[in-house]
C-alpha cells in the first residue's frame, strides 16, 4: 500500500506536513528521530489523518494536490 499523511507538530500545532511513504509507522519514526531535514526543526509529530492508496501514482498525485493552494484549504476544511 501507499500512504499519504499529514503530520502536525506537538509543540507547534500551526506546523503541518503532508507526505508519502510505503510504511508508516517507520516514517513517523524518521520525522520523529530528526531524520527528515524538513520536520526536524518542529518535533515531535503526531499523525492526524492518512489514506492508504493501492496505486503508487494516485497516491503521489493526491500527495501533490494536498501541498497546492486548493489543496491546502481541503485540508484545512475537510481533513484536520
């Protein structure tokens, strides 16, 4: 499976991250571990929603439309 997520930070709750990976719980532990430049700065994380896709392509498409303006406030709206 592929999963897209999104990620907010502990310590600052308006910190949010969207991301893809095939494994969860090892990449919640990576951005929680400081592993990944882009969310060191803001640990720790907690995941607040996820979907899991069969296709890796939709998965990526959908990860892509949620970091766009749109995408964004439907994420804003609907998700969080």
């Amino acid at each position: 499976m592929h999963y897209v997520y999104i990620l907010r930070s502990i310590r600052f709750p308006d910190q949010i991250y969207v991301g893809y990976t095939t494994n969860l719980e090892s990449r919640l532990s990576k951005h929680n571990s400081g592993q990944s430049e882009h969310t060191s700065r803001y640990l720790p994380w907690e995941i607040v929603w996820y979907s899991a896709f069969p296709e890796k392509l939709r998965a990526l498409a959908f990860e892509s439309y949620l970091k766009s303006h749109s995408g964004k406030a439907f994420a804003s709206k609907r998700l969080l």
